[in-house]
C-alpha cells in the first residue's frame, strides 16, 4: 500500500491572540445545563457561548443532551462543545469499573477486528451518501485601523501633514458556528469520489475551506490497522456505548501509538506560499464491539515535530450499521475534525513558536445512504420485431 492514502487539509487566515475559554468539567456541566430547564433556546446558547470542557463528552452523553434542549442554537452550542472535546479523556463516572480482560482475550478481540477490517472494507458496495458538514471556529480579536475608513473631511493630521492614525482591537468571539455544506460522496470500486472524482490531495487543495478530510469510508481504517499492529496496541477500558437499535452496548477501548517510520497517514499542511504533505507520528484509541470486532469509533491524534510542532490535528469517526440496498454494512455516521493553527499558516509567514493559534472544527454526519443500481425501462408500444421488420412487412 502506497504512503498516500488518506488526507487531511487544513487551510487558515490570519488569526491573532484567542482568549481562553472558560473551562468546565463533565459533571459542571452537566450542573449548568440542569439549571438551565425550561429557559429559552437563545438563553441557553449564550450560557453555553465561550465554554470548553475539560473531559470527553461522550455520545451518550450528547444524546441526553440534544433531546433536552432540541432549539437550534442550543444544539449547535451542544454540538461544538462535545465535538472539541472528542479527544480528552473520558471523566471517571464514564468508565466502566468491569475487570480488564486477560492478554489472550485481548489478543482474541484485536485478532476479530483485522479480520472483520479486511473483510468488510473489501466487501463494500458501490453506494453514495449525504455527507453534512457543520464548521465552527473562533475569531480571535484584530488590531484595527480607524482612519482607513474615515472620510477625507474628518481626517486629523499630525506633524508633517501625515494623517494621524488611531488603532484599536476588534472584539474577541468565542467558537461560533461559521457555515454548512452538504455534498454527496461516492464509494466505488473502493474510491471515495466526489462530484464523480476519485478525492486526492489535487482535489482537495483546489476545493479546501477551512478543514478537509476524507477516507472515513475505509481507508482510515486500514491505515491505522495497517500502522498500529497489534503489538502497538494496549487495553484501556470498558466504556457505556449506544447500540444502534437505541439500546446500550458494552464498548471495548484500545489506545494505540504510530511513530513516524511506520506511519502511512497523511496530513497535508500550507506553510507559505506551499502545501507540505508529510507521514506523521500519530496516536489514538479504537473502541469496537468485543463479541465480534466491528469497529465502533477510531480516534486520530497527529504528532508533529518541527516546524510543524504547534499545529494541532485530530480526527475522529464514528460507525454504525447502515442499510444498503438490502443488506446491511458498517459506515461511518459521524465525523469530528479539530485543528490549532498558528498564526501565519498559508500566509507566507514562517511558524514561529510564540504565534497565537486559531481552533477550527468540523462536525460531520453522514446520511442517506444509497446503492448505486442500473435500471433497465421498458417503453410500451415498442417490440424488437417492430424495429427490425423490412418497411411493408408484418
């Protein structure tokens, strides 16, 4: 398998200073938002404007959340706050106090999930699905000019005839939704397309907004099976999942380590005028089902040495059991992307250590999932006698 197989595009503006949010745990949380029954949507959302959690929210945990406070701004606010966290640790009611199973039943469980891996990803069929994109970033506060924009009548000039200048700072605001998109993505022959296109790094670069990904359709699968061995591979913990018959599940969490020479996940990175593709080193955890290996999350932690050591990029995906055309697979329902990107990414300006960051995220759900099928359509009145009969004979 070549290096490049899957891809992960980040693209920044000129960002300055973020202020720090204001940081709660699981549990704060969970207090404020109990306060907060029966307020309106518009209040809730600004309580909930500006907070970052400490610990993972889990997807159970969102669930409960979004069902209680269903208005729009509420869940946007909800949704942000859980996808950031996406990549801390769970808090300590979350995990489950089960006994850790032994090496031979760890080994068993890992040894299902590569076999289930190369099986089903080979075994996918040619579908399309709805792929919506929610993306949310922060805008830090900019100096600013005042006598750019003033009119020529009320400008002030100083000493030598040189209009004064007065500078000020914008107003710092917290993450916020910033746009949605909602594009159909295509699964064929083992290629995840879009708009028809086999999606490459070329592809992408011309199309990026913000934060890019693909390859949830299986590649990232591979890729990380494919680099974290099983030896590379250690037990974590039991945790309370959703099955996807709404009922609860027991999940099985492995945490796994790639350095840098083993690695074959791609991150793509602007840094000046040019777009660097590079293998980084990378960690992250794999929950899966422990009666029969189907993976149910993937988490993935880049680790970025110079010069590249203050970009911060995660992903995560989330899988469930999804009908098509009869039968049903394992595809992704849920994305999650983060990045911190310094001050001066994409804009010719060399990363420099004590540059502020700007957070991004997207907040990914895939739906409507389709085979791809050819219809035959008979035309009535026409018969294959009628086409080829000589003029005159019947």
């Amino acid at each position: 398998m070549g290096k490049i197989v899957f891809l992960l595009l980040l693209t920044v503006g000129m960002a300055s200073p973020a202020l720090a949010a204001e940081r709660i745990s699981v549990e704060q949380m969970e207090h404020l938002l109990a306060a907060a029954h029966g307020q309106s949507d518009g209040k809730v959302a600004k309580q909930l404007s500006g907070l970052e959690l400490t610990e993972q929210a889990s997807s159970v945990r969102l669930a409960r959340w979004e069902a209680a406070f269903p208005g729009r701004r509420s869940r946007e606010a909800l949704t942000e706050i859980a996808g950031a966290s996406a990549f801390l640790s769970l808090p300590a009611a979350d995990v489950l106090a089960n006994a850790p199973p032994d090496r031979e039943t760890q080994r068993a469980m890992l040894d299902k999930t590569i076999d289930y891996v190369s099986k089903t990803v080979s075994r996918l069929p040619n579908f399309y699905a709805t792929r919506q994109t929610e993306h949310f970033e922060d805008t830090p506060p900019r100096e600013t000019i005042d006598h750019l924009n003033a009119p020529m009548s009320g400008r002030q000039f100083g000493a030598h005839g040189v209009p004064s200048v007065s500078t000020g700072e914008s107003e710092y605001v917290p993450m916020h939704p910033a746009g949605r998109s909602s594009v159909t993505v295509s699964y064929r022959d083992g290629y995840e397309l879009r708009n028809s296109e086999k999606v490459s790094f070329d592809r992408l670069n011309q199309a990026a907004m913000g934060l890019t990904t693909a390859g949830e359709f299986g590649p990232i699968l591979t890729v990380v099976l494919q680099d974290a061995t099983p030896d590379r591979m250690t037990w974590d913990h039991w945790q309370q999942g959703a099955s996807s018959q709404g009922g609860s599940s027991i999940e099985a969490v492995f945490r796994y380590v790639v350095p840098a020479e083993h690695s074959t996940y791609m991150v793509a990175i602007p840094h000046g005028d040019l777009t660097e593709q590079i293998n980084p080193a990378y960690h992250g955890e794999i929950a899966i089902d422990p009666a029969n290996g189907e993976i149910l999350r993937i988490t993935v932690v880049a680790d970025l040495v110079p010069p590249f050591e203050m970009v911060k990029i995660s992903l995560l995906v989330e899988y469930g059991a999804i009908p098509i055309g009869g039968t049903t697979y394992i595809c992704p329902v849920k994305g999650v992307a983060l990045s911190k990107m310094p001050v001066g990414v994409g804009s010719g300006e060399p990363l420099n250590a004590a540059s502020p960051a700007q957070t991004q995220l997207n907040v990914v759900a895939f739906t409507d999932y389709h085979l791809f099928r050819s219809d035959a359509r008979i035309v009535p009145g026409y018969s294959e006698t009628d086409e080829e009969s000589p003029a005159g004979v019947k």
